[in-house]
C-alpha cells in the first residue's frame, strides 16, 4: 500500500506515515539513512504483536458498532475493529489491511465468519513490499 514517509526514531523504532490522510505510528521495517519526509513509499503494514492476554468474551463483544477501523492508543499500539472473513487461519479484515486473528481466537467453527471483533494490536508493524 502506498504511504508517506513522516518521521522515524531509527530501524526497528517507531516511524511516523500517513496513508490516505490519516497519521500511523509504526515499527520502522523500512526506512533507510536517505529517506525524506514526504517519500511515498510502498509497504506492508501488518499487526506485529497482538495482546495475548485478551479473553474471548472481550474480543467477540468489542465491537458492537461492527466497526473496520485502527483506533490509535499510544506510541505504535492500536485497538483493532473488524470482521471476521474467513477461518483456517481467522482473517480479520480492519478495513487498512486484514489480518491474522490473535490466537485466542483461533477456530474452525464457519459461525464465528461475519463476527466484528476488537482487539489489540500491541505493535503496528511496517516494511517495504
């Protein structure tokens, strides 16, 4: 997906972009000793760490609005809101990217398609395509 560049702290530290006006602080994957504020850039944003400790009943009733979208917490930790679209793994589509469900909640039953759930992405992840 293309994105601009912001601002960087350092490799593997937290980075600023913007995709489609909106602002995302992630783990810089990408950025190099030449990158510009204002590069757009091409990348995969991804959840690279999720909350683990989360339970089911708060990750299935999270989301009652049926909401697809990242809520920035702090730093580069989100809440996620999304739909479940298919199981084997459970891919969650939060309207930026879809995404592997955290593993709580991984199932097999073809019921648990369609759900909107919430959880936490504890570290939005990014790197060049």
């Amino acid at each position: 997906m293309k994105a601009i560049f912001i601002s960087t702290e350092g490799e593997y530290l937290q980075a600023k972009i913007e995709v489609n006006g909106q602002p995302y602080y992630v783990m810089d994957e990408f950025s190099s000793e030449n990158s510009k504020n204002g590069e757009i850039v091409n990348l995969d944003i991804f959840s690279g760490l999720e909350d683990e400790s989360e339970e089911w009943e708060s990750i299935f009733n999270g989301n009652p609005d049926e909401l697809k979208k990242l809520q920035h917490q702090s730093g580069w930790k989100y809440r996620a809101y999304g739909k479940i679209i298919s199981i084997k793994p459970v891919i969650v589509d939060i309207g930026l990217f879809e995404t592997e469900a955290p593993f709580q909640i991984q199932s097999n039953d073809i019921k648990v398609i369609g759900s909107y759930i919430a959880f936490t992405i504890q570290r939005l992840g990014a790197s060049i395509v």
